[in-house]
C-alpha cells in the first residue's frame, strides 16, 4: 500500500474539505454544546448529498463500492470541521457487519437505506470501561435482548443497532431495531455525539454472529471503526496544527510576530510530526483493511495496523488541542474563539472504539501473544 494518495483519492479530500468549509457554522456547534439530544441537520444533509454514507457500501446495495482509505479521507474533513454529528463511523460498522453476516434478507433491507442515509445507525460493543467485553450483560435469548448498553454514540437518534451480547454463556453479534426501545440521553460535554443508553426489554432481535466467528467479526469491526476514527482525529490535529501555525505568524509581541520565538516554532514543529506519523499510520492502516477484503488478510495484521493508528492519532490530536491553545494565550480559552470544540472532540474519540489503554494491551498481545 502506498502512503500517497492518487489523483482520485485527492480530489475526495480537497472537495470534501472545500464542501465543509462552505457549509460548516461555529455558531451552531457551539449552539449544539448547550443542547441533549440535537444534532448538526445541516451537516448530515451534506454528508447524504455527497454520498459519503455509500462510499464503503458494496455497489449491488446502492453503494459506492469504494474503501476505508477512501472514507478516511471523509472522515478527516469531517474531524477538520468537528463535525456535530456522529453517524459516518457507526453506519459504516454497521453496514460491514450486515455484509459480512451473509445474511441476504438484512442486506436487502437494511445496506441501501443506510447507503442513502435513510436509516442511521448505531454500534453498542462497550459496556463500562470496556470496549469488548468477554461477559457482556446484555442477554440475547428466543431472539430477544434484555438489558442496558450505556453511552452508545448516535443512541439518541439511531434507527438500528448493532449489538454485543451474551447467550448461554458465549458472545453474539446481533442486529435490533430501536424503534421500541427506551433510550436516556446522556448530557456530556460533547452533546453532538449523541451518547444514550439504550435500555432493551425483550427487544426483538437478528443473529448475526455467534461464538469464537462472534468475537472476531467484533475485533474486525472494531478494529475498521477505530481506523476511521483515527483519521477523524487526523482531520483534526492538522486544522489545530494550522491554526496555531498562522496565529502565531500574525500575533506579535515585542516587535515581532510570536512564531519567530523558538519555544513557540519548535512546539509547532511538533505537532507538525505527530501529525504527518498519525497520518501515515492511518494511510497503512486503510490500505492493511482494504487489501484483507480483496485478499483474506490475517485479523492481527489488521489489529495491529489499526492499534497503531488509533494510538499515534490520540496523541497527535490531544497533543495539538493543548498546545494550540497554548499558543493562542488567553483568548484560546474563550468561547467564542471554539477552540474547545476540538478539545472536547480530542476526548470524545478518544474513548470511542476504545481508549489508549485497551489498543495498547491488544498491540501488545498480538505482536508477543501474551497480554499486557
């Protein structure tokens, strides 16, 4: 795989940059921080109109047909832009999981309307401080889940959800519609991204997967949302990363422009190498995904690729966030100047698809064989 992008790839990510640009308001971010249960409409119409919610969908169920290197690219104008809606990333698991089951009726139903943005979708794997557990409590039994999955990112407003549970002690993969289950959204200091838990009482739902095939199409799944994830957290580290750079050459102190100061162009220059290496991590990581559906890779290499990214793009993005408002003194701590959107969004996925603690056990396991 190589870590350029060809001329198509490019054009991806200049245009949905420039569409983004055009279409994003600070004002209603900001406005969406105040608010449980609300998200970016405006946002999410572009993102339906571009087609971005089809990009990874085979082409015979209304896709694109295209990969993960190519809604990468997406997903780095959307962290760019802190976009305030967090539905690409879950209706993408969502979708692979659906195609991957093998089950006809669910692709039938389910892939075009999540390619045309009809149905939004919604990914609960974690249960407390766990991304994956070995004994979730949600019970799947005669077709039916029973329990709470807390904090599911886009529960508030999801049509369908992608489940990890347990039955008769061993885990399952399973699919349920939420229109009758109860959700509680939860106020957090990232509202746009949705979270509620989801509360299920005899909720009817699909078999996707069972058993050790269970636990590795979640670990697949898993593993291709954090890539994702990680170049939403590219996106933006780079846009923290400029803002820093041209603030700094225009913000003068003692005759000068702040940027000629070494503590302050040395700090940028940092930044500017945690962003190229979370960049490339994220590149192989995509290529790693998309060569194993052409050519049956083995799941650790995909793990591996995609821990890589997940842990360099943490630091690249938390880093950037802190030192941008650094830079900017005191008015980057003020509201109207947003750079908190970042900071929040910096811990936001931060913990989504797993936090640095878990991708670093699992490097660990997979490159020695025994756990950290």
């Amino acid at each position: 795989m190589s870590l350029l992008y060809d001329e198509g790839q490019q054009a991806i990510a200049i245009e949905s940059r420039r569409v983004l640009d055009a279409r994003t308001s600070k004002q209603r971010l900001l406005a969406l921080l105040e608010q449980t249960g609300v998200y970016d409409i405006a946002f999410w119409d572009t993102a339906v109109e571009q087609g971005w919610t089809a990009l990874a969908i085979p082409e015979a169920h209304g896709g694109l047909g295209l990969g993960l290197v190519e809604l990468g690219l997406v997903a780095q104008a959307i962290g760019a832009a802190t976009a305030g809606a967090p539905f690409l990333t879950p209706g993408y698991g969502v979708a692979y999981a659906i195609a991957s089951s093998g089950n006809a009726d669910l692709q039938a139903r389910w892939l075009p309307r999540l390619a045309a943005g009809e149905s939004l979708g919604a990914v609960g794997l974690a249960e407390g401080n766990a991304p994956l557990p070995t004994r979730p409590t949600v019970r799947f039994a005669g077709g039916k889940l029973t329990g709470v999955k807390g904090a599911v990112p886009g529960g508030v407003s999801a049509d369908i959800a992608l489940v990890w549970a347990s039955r008769d002690g061993e885990p399952v993969l399973v699919l349920a519609e939420l229109s009758g289950v109860a959700r509680s959204p939860v106020d957090s200091f990232d509202n746009a991204r949705l979270y509620a838990d989801l509360t299920f009482s005899e909720t009817p739902a699909t078999l996707l997967a069972a058993g050790p095939d269970a636990k590795a199409l979640a670990l697949d799944l898993l593993a291709r949302m954090s890539i994702v994830t990680a170049h939403e957290q590219v996106g933006g580290a780079e846009a923290l990363m400029l803002l820093a750079r041209d603030y700094a050459l225009t913000r003068r102190a003692f005759g000068q422009p702040i940027g000629a100061f070494q503590s302050v162009k040395h700090r940028i220059a940092e930044l500017y190498g945690l962003v190229e290496i979370a960049r490339a991590t994220c590149i192989h990581a995509a290529g790693v995904a998309d060569q194993g559906q052409a050519q049956g890779a083995a799941l650790s290499a995909l793990v591996i690729a995609a821990a890589d990214a997940r842990l360099a793009s943490t630091e690249a993005y938390d880093t950037c966030a802190r030192d941008c408002i650094q830079v900017h003194g005191g008015i980057g701590v003020t509201w109207e100047a947003g750079i908190h959107l970042h900071m929040r969004r910096t811990r936001s996925l931060a913990i989504e698809q797993g936090n640095t603690l878990f991708w670093e056990d699992l490097l660990v396991e997979h490159l020695t064989g025994v756990a950290a």
